[in-house]
C-alpha cells in the first residue's frame, strides 16, 4: 500500500479541524462538500439502519449531558466560555420541563485550548477511542424518557458519549438527541444512538447552533410540545 505524503496528511488534518470547528461562510460549501469526513457520512447514513422516529417522549425524563467549556468556535473566531454550549442547553430545557439532570465528566478533562481540543477529538475518534467517565452511571430505572445532550465534533458526538451509552441498558427507554453545533446539526448521533442504545425507540431531536443557544427558548418549547414533554418531570438529581 501507497504510503500518503506530508501534503496530503496536512490536507486531512485541515479538513477534519474545520469539520470540528465550523469555517466562515466563504469557505463552508468548498470544505463540506470536499470533506472525505463529510462524504463518509454520506456513505454510512445510506448504508447504515436508521432508527424509527416514535414520535412523542413519555414518562419521567432524565437529561444526560456533556458540555465543555473555555475556548470555542464563535462565528468564525474564538470566545471563551465559562459555561459551555450545550449545558446552557441542557439548563434551559431542565427550566421548561423540570427533568433530572446527569452532567457526563470525563476523568481526563479537555484542555481548555480549542486547538488542543481538536487534536484529541481527532485522535480519539480515529482510535475509536472510548474516554472513561468520571464519577458513577446514573440508574435508568424509574425513567421513560432520556435526552441526551452533547456538541458535535468533527461531524459527531465526542466519543465519551459513546461510553456513556455502551454502559447503560435502554430496554423500554425513549431516547432523544439535542446537540450544539457549528455547521453540521444532529451530526451522525441517529445512527450512533441506534447502534449503542441497547433496546431503545427513539423520538426526533434538536440541533442548535452554538452561538444561538442562549436566544433558543422559543425553538427548545415548540420541540419539547412536539414531544409531548411539559410541567413537572422530576427535580435535579446530579449538575
């Protein structure tokens, strides 16, 4: 087999940082549509089942998230964030419906540099790596339906999500995706869920752009009434 040459590993090494980071509007459709990442996905969503939407959550709700602040992609630049997307997210939606909550940590914290992030987000994916979760799982027992939240990275969930999901038993359970992201929505967690929520039916999630979580009340009510999500689901169990 051909070994690559430094021109074209340096080539992958761009297009998967943009994938993670988002780009500026001039070069979006250039990189998404040239991406080999992007046209992967194109290949597994073809070939790969897709779960059955269900249509409505029911029951008590648990929303399981991952969110990493510091350092982050806004419109093009950096900002620093002190709480990260998606548990504004996540808060916002424990507002509206009164859920549990479960915050996934990783023992190995990512590093607050964005660019330090990517790299290990990189490395992690190719590894099919599985990052260890800090703390104890929570019990699903008792619950009906289980958001789960994270960003989407380099087209993604962050692979500890994986690890979460792996780890627990869906039987009986409505599994729900929201994520943050820069440019690529739900990313592949359809599939992703499908195959490591074990026993689980799935109802439509919600991707928000990261930059407009905070003015996301409007979007997140509409979709949790879709859902059939609403009052008093429960009080917070772990933040």
């Amino acid at each position: 087999m051909n070994q690559p040459n430094h021109s074209s590993a340096r080539r992958r090494t761009i297009l998967r940082a943009a994938l993670f980071t988002g780009v500026t509007a001039m070069t979006a459709p250039h990189l998404s549509s040239c991406s080999p990442a992007n046209d992967q996905r194109a290949s597994d969503e073809k070939s790969s089942p897709r779960p059955a939407a269900s249509g409505t959550a029911r029951g008590k709700v648990l929303l399981a998230y991952f969110s990493r602040p510091g350092e982050n992609y806004h419109y093009g630049g950096r900002t620093d964030l002190k709480v990260g997307n998606t548990e504004v997210m996540a808060r916002t939606i424990r507002a509206l419906i009164g859920c549990d909550l479960y915050r996934i940590e990783p023992v190995e914290p990512y590093p607050a540099s964005y660019d330090a992030t990517v790299k290990r987000n990189v490395g992690e994916q190719e590894a099919d790596a599985r990052p260890a979760v800090k703390g104890a799982l929570p019990e699903l027992n008792g619950y009906g339906t289980v958001l789960l939240g994270s960003p989407i990275w380099n087209v993604r969930a962050p692979m500890i999500m994986t690890t979460f999901t792996e780890r627990l038993d869906f039987s009986g359970k409505t599994v729900v995706p929201f994520t943050t992201h820069a440019m690529s929505g739900l990313g592949t967690t359809a599939r992703d869920y499908a195959a490591s929520c074990r026993g689980a039916a799935f109802a439509d999630g919600l991707a928000v752009q990261g930059e407009e979580v905070a003015q996301a009340d409007t979007v997140l009510r509409a979709w949790l009434e879709r859902l059939g999500l609403g009052g008093s689901q429960g009080v917070a169990t772990r933040t």
